[in-house]
C-alpha cells in the first residue's frame, strides 16, 4: 500500500468513525451491554422490542410513505426530465423551477405543507372561497391522516428537486446523442423514449432514488410535523423512546435504530443486486 | 436513369447567427464514397447532421434514393449517423444493440437473430455477442457500431470522423471493416475527416470544405494534383508555392518558364506542385542546396534552396543528400498547377 492510499484510508476511516462507533454502541446497548437498565447481554431487550406491534406498524407506515413519496418525486422528476432537455428558453426556465424546491430547509417544508394542507390551511380557504367546500373545515384531512398523504406529498415536492436536477444531468450527459443515435437508426419518439431514454433514465436515477427512499423513511423533522400519533412512525417512536422519562428504556431507541438502518442496508443491497445483474455478461 | 442515392442541393445550414455552411451541393450514386475534408469548425459535422435530419436547413433540397427528405424527421431518412466515438447503448449487449434497428421495425424473432449473426460475424463480434458495451475494446465498439448501422440497411451512412480517435494500428482494423462492410452492403457514404491520408484511402471522391462553401470536389489523385485554388492548395498541405506571373502562354518566375494553358488568366499567379515533382537530375535546369533532411513515415523529404526560395523536394533514387550539399533538380512540369494569385505566398 502506498502512502497516498495509506493517507486516504485514513481519511476515509475518520468520516467512517461516528458512524462505526455509533453502530458499535447501538448493538452493545440493544443487548443490554451498555447504557441505562444494562441487564448483562443478551437478547431479551431485542426481542422484547421487536415483539411489540406498534413497533412494525411504525416501520410499515415508514415505509409505505418512504416509498410513495419517493415513487411521486421520481415520476415527476423522469416527466420534466424528459420534457424539458433542450437548449430553449422556456426549457431552460422550467429546469431552473424544477430545482428551485432544492435549498429550501426540510422542515420548513414541513411546516409549509402544514400551513397549505391542513384542514384550516390555505388551500381549504381558498377552495371554500371559490364555493368548492362549503367551509374549510370541510376539506378532506391531508395532515395528520393515517394514510399520511400531506406528508407524502410534501416529502414528494421537497425530493422532486433533487431527482430532477440528477435526471437533468443524467439526460445531458448521456441521453441526447443516444437519442440521435437511435433516430438516425429509424426509431420514432415512442420507441426512443421506451428502448433509450427511459432505460437510461431509470438507471441513472436510481442510486439517487435508494438515496431518497432511505433519507425519507428515516426523516424525522417533517414526520413530526405532519404525520399522525397512530401509527406512529418509525422515526417518531425511536426518538420518544429515547427521550422517555424511565431511562431503562432508553436502549429500545437502539434497537429501533438498528432496525432502521438494517432498512437502509436492505435498499442499498437490493440496488447492489440489481446493478450487478445489469452490469454482468449475457451467456 | 437512375435518381442518385443523395442528392445535396443548394443546401445552407446557419451556424447560430452567422452564415454557416451556404449552397453545399453533390450527388452520390449507390456505394459511392465522399470524403469531406475541412478544418476544425469548418462545419463538416453540421453538413452531416444537415443531412441525417438532426441540424436544421435555412436553405436547399435533400433527396434519398430520388424522393425529396428535406422535411421529413431524421427516423424517416434512410440515413444513419455515426457520432465520432461510437456511441453504443449502454443498457443493451451488443447483441441487442445490433439488432435495435431490426427491433424497431418489428422483424420477428428469428429474422433478427439470424441478421444479427451474419452482421456480427462479418464485423468478428460473434463471440462477444453477450458482452455489454463497456467491456469491449476501442476497435470492438467501432465495429459493433457499424454492424448496427449496417442492420438499419440504410440507403446512406453518413460518418463523423470515424477514425480520428483511433491509433493507427486500430484505424486500420476500422477503415478495413468499413470498407467491408460498405462492399457487402453498399450504402452510399459521406465521412468527414481532417485527415488527409483517410480522405486518400476511403474517398471516391473528396469534397474541400472552406468558408463555409465546397471549394472543390473531385477524385483524389485529380484534387491532390491539381487544387482549384489557392486556399485549397494550402489546405492540403500543397508543399511548394513559388509566386510568379503569367504572361502570353507561359508562367514567369524563379524557376524559369512553365507553360500554361491558354485559358490561364495574365496576370499574377502561384506555382503549386507537391515534393515528387521536384527531385534530383543531373540534367535538370535548376541549382539546388540542400537546407534539412527529413525522415517521415512515407519516406524522405528534402527543404533545398532553388534561387532563394527554399522547397520541399523528394531524394530521388540516389544517395539521400546531407545538408549543404548541391546538386541539380529537375522539375515534371506537368506536375505543376498554375493558380491566379498570389495571396501572401
């Protein structure tokens, strides 16, 4: 190894080390190794905490939202992608409103969705001004529903920003000359955007859709905004836990956090595979 | 008669806001190739996207194989183009990717892997039919990007530099399976290139392009022996420019009289002529003294000193002389293009 290999090592090792200590410190607490209520290791507090329901309704309405929002924001972002990829002005001006989502903070989001969708929120308002609700108490409930819908679709608008401006790249940088390649080769606008640019698409964007889908189903400022107290998400459970007032339970929020990331671990590998089944030889 | 396979007429193509390419005309018959020669930026990549429908036309009328394409989109064309680097779709193997053109006009199955077969061994891809893009070599994408535009079977094939990137033992594995594939199936070509040994070896005829207009259009042992002007002779590398001017039926200058043909306009003008027409002869008329020697890949090249103007000139059969030496050069006279002008030689 060579000292410049050595030194990155390193390097990388140091951005490593939080992580690798928090990991070690979550597996030593989930067996009763460490931290308050340490009852000598074992496996009691895990299966103690996986054997609660409220547990796995948390992580399914995680999940259910991770996977509807980020399934919007990558829709949209495929759609405007494949729309508005010329040189035009107004192509040019649609993909600068297409990232413009992308600095605003993810709680402020929240907080603007909460504000937009609640059942006393301006868009009630405005929809029982024009005589479409005959109050705004009457507008269908988007916040703090079971189904989380405000929440998704908040998630969805913040996240299409990001996808959009990785399917924008993804589109300049491979998919136009591909493009003409395929129409000087005969292929009509359907059949370019089905066999070149779709493909091109979905496989660039989706490193960055894992990304999304695991940022999402472990977010905790827009969840506590917006989502509901039963169930209670993933996120929201692992940290009131944290926070309990009896300290012995406090090494639950470990266990819910290793089940968290074996989530994200659970998507990461799901893209390996697939990435590696693309990428291997045909016989 | 026959329509010819391309038709170029009057064609303008704008490059942004300035004039760009302006009334580019020629005709190809079926397997004819063209080679279209220009420096950078001389729009040589406009022309072919011009043609292959992916660059607008502010003016002029294209035709394939007798019917007018000038407003049809570039999938209706019946001309293939191929981007510099070969640009193969990632997401499919070579397999498919030669057999995309088949895919999209909806042959069935079993016709597609029987023409991809064929294709794919007249390129010698047939064992790698499996393999994705991004583990063949440089030439195995070259040639697998050809066999699928060759599957397109199309009417023209219009190629962007298709060796330039390459190291010349590829550039030969490449010209090679291009003429190949060009005997077999017989696509008119228009390649452009700034390489004048390609425009040499692939042109059946070879197109100059300069300032935007085709400055000359010929077969290439006429356009390297006699350039139409000036600027083509200095585009071509021409070695030898000896100012001079003509008067009666004859051309004046340093080197002594050259005659010219009766048409050539009085005046001044320029001796064009390459090394081979200027070589050591012990009964030549000019007095020489060798400057420099140089040893290039196509053999030796002489700078001498004929009456204060130096010249590029070839050894001769004889000894290579050494710098200083003085000898007598004979000068093929009818290897010598006279060209109104002088410009600044």
């Amino acid at each position: 190894m060579t000292g410049a290999s050595r030194r990155g090592l390193l390097a990388a090792l140091a951005v490593a080390l939080p992580v690798l200590v928090g990991v070690g410190y979550s597996v030593l607490a989930s067996l009763g190794l460490t931290g308050p209520g340490a009852a000598g290791g074992g496996a009691a507090r895990l299966a103690a905490v996986l054997g609660e329901p409220v547990v796995w309704s948390g992580l399914a309405w995680s999940l259910w939202v991770a996977a509807a929002s980020t399934a919007l924001a990558a829709a949209g972002a495929v759609v405007v992608a494949a729309m508005f990829r010329r040189g035009a002005r107004t192509d040019r001006m649609a993909r600068l409103f297409a990232v413009l989502p992308l600095p605003i903070p993810h709680l402020a989001a929240a907080v603007a969705g909460l504000l937009l969708l609640g059942q006393s929120g301006l868009l009630a308002r405005l929809l029982a001004s024009l005589g479409l609700l005959e109050s705004p108490g009457g507008m269908p409930a988007l916040v703090y529903d079971r189904a989380g819908l405000g929440l998704i679709l908040t998630l969805a608008w913040k996240e299409f920003a990001f996808l959009a401006l990785v399917a924008f790249s993804v589109v300049a940088t491979r998919g136009e000359r591909l493009e003409e390649v395929a129409r000087t080769l005969g292929a009509r606008p359907a059949a370019v955007f089905r066999r070149v640019t779709w493909p091109l698409l979905w496989r660039g964007l989706l490193p960055a859709v894992v990304a999304v889908f695991v940022f999402v189903a472990s977010t905790y400022e827009a969840t506590a905004v917006l989502a509901p107290s039963d169930p209670l998400a993933l996120p929201l459970l692992t940290l009131e836990r944290y926070t309990d007032a009896d300290l012995t339970r406090r090494g639950d929020a470990f266990v819910l956090a290793l089940l968290g990331m074996a989530v994200s671990l659970l998507a990461v590998a799901a893209h390996e595979w697939a990435r590696s089944r693309w990428d291997r030889f045909e016989p | 008669m026959t329509a010819p396979t391309l038709e170029v007429r009057g064609v303008s193509v704008p490059f942004g806001d300035a004039p760009g390419l302006r009334d580019i005309g020629f005709a190809l018959d079926p397997g004819e190739r063209l080679v279209v020669l220009g420096a950078s930026g001389a729009g040589k990549t406009t022309l072919l996207r011009a043609i292959a429908g992916l660059a607008p036309l502010a003016a002029g009328r294209l035709t394939v194989g007798g019917h007018d394409v000038t407003a049809r989109p570039a999938e209706s064309r019946d001309a293939v183009y191929l981007h510099q680097t070969p640009l193969l779709f990632p997401h499919l193997s070579v397999f498919e990717n030669v057999a995309f053109p088949l895919r999209i006009r909806g042959y069935r199955d079993s016709e597609v892997r029987a023409s991809v077969a064929e294709l794919l061994e007249s390129v010698r891809l047939e064992g790698l039919a499996g393999r994705r893009p991004h583990t063949l070599s440089g030439g195995q994408k070259h040639r697998a990007a050809l066999a699928r535009a060759m599957a397109a079977r199309p009417a023209v094939l219009l190629l962007d530099e298709p060796l330039s990137a390459l190291d010349p033992a590829l550039r030969d594995e490449v010209r090679a399976t291009l003429l190949s594939l060009q005997a077999r199936y017989r696509p008119a070509m228009v390649i452009v290139t700034h390489d004048l040994e390609d425009a040499a070896v692939l042109g059946d005829r070879i197109g100059i392009l300069l300032g935007g207009t085709l400055a000359q259009l010929d077969q290439p042992g006429r356009l390297f022996r006699r350039p139409a002007s000036l600027a083509v002779a200095r585009f071509l590398g021409v070695p030898n420019l000896v100012a001079g001017s003509v008067s009666a039926s004859q051309f004046e200058s340093a080197l002594g009289p050259i005659p010219v043909e009766a048409e050539t306009p009085r005046g001044p003008a320029t001796a064009v002529f390459g090394s081979g027409a200027l070589h050591p002869d012990p009964c030549g008329s000019l007095r020489g003294v060798v400057r420099s020697v140089h040893h290039g890949p196509r053999g030796v090249t002489l700078r001498v000193d004929v009456a204060g103007i130096e010249l590029e000139a070839a050894p001769g059969a004889g000894a290579i002389p050494d710098p200083g030496d003085e000898f007598s050069l004979g000068l093929e006279r009818d290897r010598v293009t006279v060209l109104p002008g002088t410009g600044d030689v």
